[in-house]
C-alpha cells in the first residue's frame, strides 16, 4: 500500500498568501499621504500663511482657497506689502529677455545694416539669435540693441534705457574675457558682436544733444578695439568660410567700394540733357554720387 505524499502548506507560496501581501503592501502605501512642501508665504492670504504653503496670492480668491472652496481672507494691508523692495525674480527677468529675443527677431533686426536683402535680414534675424544661445556676449548685445531699439518706438515706457545700458554693460564686460581665447567656434559670434557693439555707438549718439570730447574720446577707443577684435575673429573665420554667417555680411559690402561711374540700375537718376563745361563737371559728380549708391 503506498501512501501518496501530501506537500506541506507554504502561505508564502499560496496564492492566498501572495495576495494576501500584495494587499498588505499597497494599504501601506495608501496610507502614506503626500508630503507637502512647506514654503512660507509672507505676503499671501491668512489660510496659506497658516498652514505655511506657497500662496499665489490671487485676488480675491488665491488658487488653494477656490479649489477647497473656503473664504480667501487677505489681512494684510496692501501698503504694508507695497512698501518692501521688490527684487526681480527670475521669471521676470525671463520675461524681459523674451521681450526682447522678440522683437530683435521681427523687428530691431529689420534696421541693421544690409537688411533691405532678404538674405542678410535672415542673417540678423535667425542666425545671429542661434548663435547667442552659444555666445553669451552676442546674446546681451542683441538684448541691448532691442531695448535701445524698443526705447525708441516707446519713448514712454520708464525703464527700458536703464535696461539697455545693463545689458550693454554686460556684453562689453564678458566680451572682453572671451576675446582671448577666440576659436574657429567663435569666431563668427565674436565678428557679430563686434557689429552690434559699433552700431550700438552710433545709436546712442541721437540721446545726446550735447557731445563731449570724454564722450567722443570714449566712442573712439570702443570703435577700434571692436573694430580689431573683428579684423581679428574674421581671420579665424576664413577657415570655416562655409558654415561662417558673418561672409553673408561681408559679401553684401564690396570692399573697396566702387568708384567707377558705373550707375547701374540708378542710370535714371542722371541727366540725359547735353550742357556746357559746367553741367558737364556736375554730371560727373552726380556718375560719382550714383556709383556709390548703385555699389
């Protein structure tokens, strides 16, 4: 007679028992609620500030209150609130750097040298901004351009002067740390820069009625240095002569400048009428004149 052998019961193994702790182990996790971030909130709605959570202090219902849907209560006055320095947040500055990538791109980069060409215009206004995402110095050059740029349009608008002349500030400052060490990566950005911080002179010049020789002194000494950090980073540049985006502004300039009377597509703008030996030494002034515009 043979006895057939009976396993022993393992709850572990069982698949009542395996379930069993399954079940044990997700109540343990529903039993765990979320932690919450406790950040104080010193200026938002009585609630927030007690349970010490960020408020969003929206008026008059802050977010928290609306979604609980219980009384908002601000108990705090609003001078006291106003009367404390505000320091910009880094979204604020965010904002403002936007702003201006904005209207540098649609707008200020239209104005700059060449832009009547559809392919320089795509040079200052999408080149340019991806090469000051690599750049920092090309990239507060193009802020500073746009806020001088938006000054202008906005002569009202309190604030944007100040922010220029921070950006510019910045761009000379950490160019003169990257000059240094140019390379055939940066060479292109350091030539843009370069343009930018020139034509930025030049601009300023209109907010001064009155110029000084400190002031002319001082536009000088920027021009040159610019203008041999350009000479410098466009002979890098001639190693990489295809992907380089400052040959599309170089190739739109004939250097030298044409002097022959060539009038080209600008003929129209000469007399046609025979004259005397007078007439005949102010035609050639005006051929001179026409050729310049013509090149």
């Amino acid at each position: 007679m043979t006895s057939s052998a009976i396993p022993e019961s393992n709850p572990s193994s069982s698949p009542r028992g395996h379930s069993q702790s399954e079940r044990d182990s997700s109540n343990r996790k529903k039993r765990k609620g979320p932690r919450l971030a406790h950040r104080k909130s010193r200026t938002g709605c009585q609630r927030c500030r007690a349970r010490r959570v960020k408020c969003d202090e929206a008026r008059p219902v802050c977010r928290d209150c609306h979604r609980h849907g219980i009384p908002c209560v601000y108990d705090r006055p609003a001078e006291e609130i106003q009367s404390r320095p505000l320091q910009p947040s880094s979204s604020d500055l965010s904002n403002i750097e936007l702003r201006l990538l904005h209207h540098f791109t649609l707008f200020a980069s239209a104005t700059l040298p060449g832009a009547q060409l559809k392919r320089v215009k795509d040079c200052w206004s999408i080149d340019v901004p991806r090469l000051a995402f690599g750049y920092k110095p090309l990239l507060h050059a193009v802020f500073a351009i746009s806020a001088l740029h938006l000054s202008k349009a906005n002569p009202d608008e309190a604030g944007l002067l100040d922010i220029h002349c921070n950006f510019l500030e910045q761009a000379l400052r950490e160019h003169r740390l990257c000059i240094g060490g140019i390379t055939t990566q940066t060479a292109d950005a350091v030539c843009f820069t370069s343009i930018l911080l020139q034509v930025d002179v030049f601009a300023t010049l209109q907010n001064h009625t009155v110029v000084s020789s400190e002031h002319v002194s001082e536009w000088m000494r920027l021009l040159r240095g610019s203008v041999a950090v350009f000479d410098a980073a466009l002979e890098i540049a001639r190693h990489d002569t295809h992907s380089a985006s400052i040959w599309c502004i170089i190739d739109t300039f004939p250097i030298p400048l044409r002097t022959s009377s060539d009038a080209g597509a600008f003929s129209f703008l000469l007399p046609t009428a025979p004259g005397d030996e007078d007439n005949d030494t102010a035609l050639e002034a005006y051929r001179g004149a026409v050729a310049h515009i013509n090149a």
